[in-house]
C-alpha cells in the first residue's frame, strides 16, 4: 500500500488502491506548485487516500480547476483536489514515501513547458491534457 506524507511529517496518508495514469505535467500551475520544470503526478480514487495524520494541518488553494493540498506547516504538496471529477484525487509521486510508484506514461500541457527543461525519454507528448 503506497503511503505518503510531508516533509516535516505532519501530515501522512495511505493510498487504499492503485495509482494510475501517472503523467508529467508541464502546466504553469503544476510548475509553481511542485517548484521545477513539471510535475510527476497520478491518479487515486478519492476515497483510497486516507489521511492518517493531522488533517488539520493540510491548506487547500484554489488554484482555478480544484483545489491543491499542502501541509501547513513545512508547505509539501499533498494532494490535488480537481474540481471536475471530483471522484478522484492528483497525488504527487514524489510525496510517495513506500509502496509501489508507477513510472509516468506520458507528457501533458507541452504547450506550457520552459525552455530550458530538457525531457530524455520517448514517452507520448500532448499540448493540452488527453
């Protein structure tokens, strides 16, 4: 069972099934969020991620769409909370801490990617989200 939390540990949840559709996502938003040239993220069920630490300790933004988990205290990114399919949750790969992490499938939102971030792999690319 794949588990995450935040940097300071505040804030921890499991993840009650698989994560899919792991992706690369280039967006400004995503940029912004995760700090670097694009974010690694997939999907989980809503009612897979549980909190199992202090979910008081989580602030949510609405960055236009849904709204973005982060903790409190130390500022991790958490979760993403889209506000269209509201049955799911984004999960950021990199706040995975055990568990099994799916290798991203593809490269979404090329249209807003820098310039200066160099993408190795032959995975599928799309300018907007598939």
């Amino acid at each position: 069972m794949p588990k995450g939390s935040c940097i300071c540990g505040k804030v921890s949840f499991e993840i009650h099934g698989i994560i899919r559709s792991a992706r690369y996502c280039h967006c400004a938003t995503c940029r912004k969020f995760s700090g670097t040239a694009y974010a690694a993220w997939g999907l989980v069920q809503a009612s897979h991620l549980v909190v199992t630490g202090a979910d008081s300790g989580v602030t949510r933004f609405d960055s236009g769409g849904g709204l973005r988990a982060f903790c409190s205290t130390c500022g991790s990114p958490l979760w993403y909370e889209p506000a269209n399919v509201p049955a799911y949750r984004g999960v950021p790969l990199g706040v995975i801490d055990e568990g099994d992490v799916p290798t991203p499938e593809m490269h979404v939102w090329m249209k807003s990617s820098v310039s200066w971030a160099s993408i190795d792999d032959l995975l599928p690319r799309h300018d907007t989200h598939p």
